[in-house]
C-alpha cells in the first residue's frame, strides 16, 4: 500500500504487466492467442477508466482527493478563513478554519481540512506561512485558490502540533520564568 506521500503508481504496474506478457509470448508457453486478448484488455478503455477509478478511490480512502478550484470575493471582510502550516513547520498549508458567516462559509466552496495549493496562480507549495498570508491579504477582486482535501493530513499536523504545545507547556511549568 502506498504511503500517503507516494504517488499511486498504477499506470506504470499496467504497463509493467504489458512488458511481462511480451516477454512471456516469446517464451511460447502461453498460446499467443490468450496473451494478445489479454494485452488488449489491459490497453483498453474500460481497463483505462477502472484504473482511474481505482485510484481516485484509493486516494479518496486515505484522505486525499482531486485539486479543485475556488473563487472568492476579496470584500473588506477579508476572505473568511483561517490557514496554518508552512514550510517553518515541515507541513503543508492547510485550511484550518473556515469562519461561520464569513465570505468562505457563505460561497460554500472551502472547507477546513483542504490543502492550499496555490493562490491566483501562485504556488503556495513548500513556502512558508507568511508567504501565504501576504498573497492572500493582496489579493484583490476575486481570489482563485486551488486547494485539494486532505483532512487526514490535517488532522496529523494538528496532532503534532498539540503534543509540541503540550511539551512547552510542561516544560515552562517545571522551569517557571
């Protein structure tokens, strides 16, 4: 099973199979009849299509999902969401709350768990907090994120998180300032 950072790698494993049933018709052990309608199967568009279906599902179980875009309004009220994360912190930029009432919440196209992709075109991927921030304050008139749903990743980053506030906690308890 793939780790939630690997890529399903599917499509190579079709192709792989392709080669093995190349090499086992040069053998001679399988009639190549069987073999050829085998290869066609495999290369066909219903293989093709449950493929793709395959992973999508694969990806939609372990908390990930396709990037999606979202537009919003940029208004004096700000955007309407809250991120956290960032490259200072070994973790991508999420969307950790979206503001009841707020700009986000009314449009209806975040919500919190999605990964921050990208910002009216710019990539937030791999950058820091701050970079994020200042994109999203400059942004004006309509806002176009990409985001994609990840809420397990959220989930783990929080997780983190907490034991780290945690630990600090303890320990400025044990040595009052």
């Amino acid at each position: 099973m793939a780790s939630l950072g690997e890529p399903v790698r599917l499509e190579r494993d079709i192709s792989r199979a392709i080669e093995l049933l190349d090499k086992l018709q040069r053998t001679g052990e399988v009639p190549p009849q069987k073999l050829q309608a085998l290869q066609r199967v495999l290369q066909s568009e219903f293989c093709n299509a449950v493929r793709e279906a395959t992973v999508a599902a694969f990806a939609a179980s372990e908390g990930h999902s396709h990037p999606r875009v979202v537009e919003l309004p940029k208004t004096e009220e700000g955007l309407g969401f809250n991120i956290m994360g960032g490259k200072e912190q070994n973790s991508p930029i999420y969307i950790s709350r979206v503001i009841p009432g707020g700009i986000a919440d009314r449009h209806g196209g975040l919500k919190r768990g999605d990964q921050l992709l990208s910002v009216n075109g710019v990539s937030v991927e791999g950058e820091h907090h701050e970079k994020a921030v200042e994109l999203l304050k400059a942004a004006q008139g309509t806002v176009k994120l990409v985001v994609r749903y990840t809420p397990k990743v959220l989930e783990e980053m929080e997780s983190r998180f907490e034991k780290l506030r945690s630990a600090k906690r303890r320990q400025q308890n044990n040595f009052p300032q």
